[in-house]
C-alpha cells in the first residue's frame, strides 16, 4: 500500500535528529507533509499547519482512510472524525461522526475557534458546520458504493458486532443480543488495511506545539462508532510547554489508553521522544498484546521519535518528517516491538 507513493526512502537518517520548526505525522501521506511545512515556511502558525497539512490528505483522501468516499459504515455512509490542538492555549475543536461535509478539520478548527465547546457530534455538528458556511456535499463516491455493496454480499461479514444473532434471513441486521461469548479476535477486523487516520504534529521555531487528526474511521463500522482520532489525548495531544503526539491503529482499544496524553507527559518528565512513543504503546500492549497501533511524538527542541506494536501483518511503521534537514519531506520508518 505504500509502494504507490513517491517518497525518498532515508533510512540512513537516525531518528531523533532534531531540528526545528518540525513537522510529523503519521503514514507515508507525503503531499500532507509538504502542505504542513508550506505553511510554517511562509510564516504561518503550527495550527494553520496542521490543519492545512490534515485538509491535504481529506482532499486526496489519504489511503482511502481520510476524508469522502471510504471506510463506509454498516448503512453504506462515510463519517468523519477530527481533532485540532492548540498547545499554546490548551484549546481543542472536534467533530466526531460528522456527516455531508468534506473538510472535517477546517470545522474542528471552527468548534474550537467560533464555540466555547470541545466536541461537537452527528447531525448537529453537521448543522453546524453548514452554519458556519462549509458546504454540504454527498462523502458516498462509486468505490463506498463498491466496498459497502461487496459486504452486503457478503453477508455484512466482518463486522465489529459480538454476542448477538443477526437475522436469520439476512445475516445482517437487526441483531438480537445473546448470551455472552469469549471476545472474538479483534485483530482480523482492525488490522493495517482499514484505519490510516493522519495524525499530525507541527512545532515552530520558537516551539509552539499544534497537533491534529482526520479519519473516516472503519470500514463497516456500527453506526454512531466514534474512533480515537477525535478524542483529545487519545488520537492527539499537544502542550506547548512538553511537546505533541498523535496515534494511529484500532482506536476502539487505544481510546482507553490515552496513549498521546501519555506520551506528552512522559516527554514532560524528560523522556525522549523515541522512549515516550515506546511506553505510550508498551501501556496498551499489557492488556492486548496484539493490538494494531502506532504513536509519533515529538518534543518543544524538535526531537522526534515514533514506536508500533508488533501485530500480524504490521512489523513496520512508516511517518513522514519535514524539517530543515531536507528540502522535501522525508519517509521515516521503526520496527515494530
Ligand atoms: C501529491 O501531489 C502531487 C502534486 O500535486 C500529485 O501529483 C500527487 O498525485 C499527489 N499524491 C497523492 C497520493 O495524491
Ligand atoms: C460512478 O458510477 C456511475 C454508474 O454506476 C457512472 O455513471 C459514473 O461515471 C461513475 N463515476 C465515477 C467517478 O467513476
Ligand atoms: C527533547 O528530546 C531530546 C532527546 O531526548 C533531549 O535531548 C531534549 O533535551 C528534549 N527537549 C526538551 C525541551 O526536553
């Protein structure tokens, strides 16, 4: 899935080299890199940065997992997660299970600049959004249409649905609850393949810290299903006084573990940036030792680092990096652990 994209593989750079100002974020999602840096270049703020750098990847649809057109639910519609930080002020803008508006940052942004709210919801937020003057458009393109159609067919399997019976005629919904059986193997759903959310951190020369994210979540998830993205400390953090951190992977387990709060506050304690990343996962793997899931971090000096969880089909995390050390952004990849 990455070998598609045109980066400049850089594997000599050590991680951690730091330099500033700095942008990072999560996947080989290179234009979103570019876009980010592009701003901070011309003298824009970190946040203007990573909402530009977050809208990239809604416009080009990042992997089929960011933005319209992907990841539809189990009535065939697209929603839309995203979060934006201000590291400076502690302020946060979100929108979970946003629908008919494409640029899901740019209305986090408006909740966190023209509401005294944090997170808005569903229709509501979408009424909102319309308010504020962002157009209604339809997220279902041909390849939604495509993806929700071969689930049908195949009796809506996988799905993210346990202990219930589906109808028998259907194999899909109304499910009815049953009695409760053993967890079944979240692996096989929430594996590499359905959830690239970008997650972005950008830290100025001075050392603002902004972070940010924007999904269309899983595919054939149960309607109303809010990821980790849009949870603030959980698909991103930032403090301008210990650095940002924003994460990727199954969001239904990694939401319990506030894996960027986490990591921000490592780094507050002097952890490196590389270490934080680590421990942030290392949390989570105590209790799903297989969960899909990775962090980036970084710091107000502008050192970086990143960590994954080892997981069937995921032994390696690739992240973009733009920093003076190149004039173009470049692919950063860890080992898994
Ligand atoms: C990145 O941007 C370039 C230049 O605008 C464009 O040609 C390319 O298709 C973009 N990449 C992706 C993955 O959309
Ligand atoms: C989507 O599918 C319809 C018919 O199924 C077709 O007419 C249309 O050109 C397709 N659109 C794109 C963008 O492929
Ligand atoms: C950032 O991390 C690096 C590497 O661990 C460390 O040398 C530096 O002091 C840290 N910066 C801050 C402000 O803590």
């Amino acid at each position: 899935m990455f070998t598609s994209l045109l980066c400049t593989f850089t594997l000599l750079f050590p991680l951690g080299h730091a330099s500033l100002p700095l942008v990072i974020n999560t996947w080989a999602f290179k234009n979103a890199t570019a876009a980010a840096w592009s701003v901070l270049q011309s003298g824009g703020s970190v946040l203007d940065a990573v909402q530009e750098g977050c809208a990239r990847c809604e416009v080009e649809q990042c992997d089929g997992t960011v933005g319209y057109g992907g990841s539809p639910d189990e009535s065939g519609e697209t929603t839309l997660d995203a979060l934006i930080m201000n590291g400076d002020t502690m302020e946060v803008g979100a929108v979970a299970d946003l629908r008919r508006i494409k640029n899901a940052i740019g209305v986090a942004r408006a909740v966190m600049e023209r509401t005294d709210h944090t997170l808005l919801v569903g229709e509501s937020a979408s009424l909102f959004a319309e308010n504020m003057g962002f157009p209604a458009e339809d997220l279902t393109t041909n390849k939604s249409v495509n993806i929700f159609s071969q689930w049908l067919g195949s009796n809506c399997q996988p799905n993210y649905r346990k202990n219930v019976f589906p109808d028998p005629s259907q194999h899909c919904g109304p499910y009815k609850p049953r009695a409760m059986l053993e967890e079944r193997e979240r692996a096989r759903h929430a594996n590499v393949h359905s959830h690239d959310t970008i997650g972005m951190v950008a830290v100025d020369g001075d050392g603002h810290v902004a972070a940010g994210t924007s999904t269309n979540g899983m595919n054939h998830k149960v309607p109303g299903r809010v990821g980790d993205s849009p949870i603030v400390g959980a698909g991103a953090y930032a403090d301008s006084s210990a650095g940002g951190a924003s994460a990727t992977g199954d969001g239904d387990i990694m939401m319990r573990f506030l894996p960027s709060y986490l990591a921000v506050e490592l780094m507050r304690t002097g952890a490196d940036p590389s270490a934080a990343c680590k421990m942030a996962i290392t949390r989570i793997k105590r209790h799903y030792s297989e969960f899909f899931g990775a962090i980036i971090c970084a710091n107000t000096t502008g050192h970086y680092g990143a960590a994954c969880n080892k997981s069937p089909g995921f032994s390696q995390f690739h992240f973009m990096v733009s920093n003076s050390e190149s004039d173009a952004p470049l692919l950063k990849s860890v080992d898994c652990f």
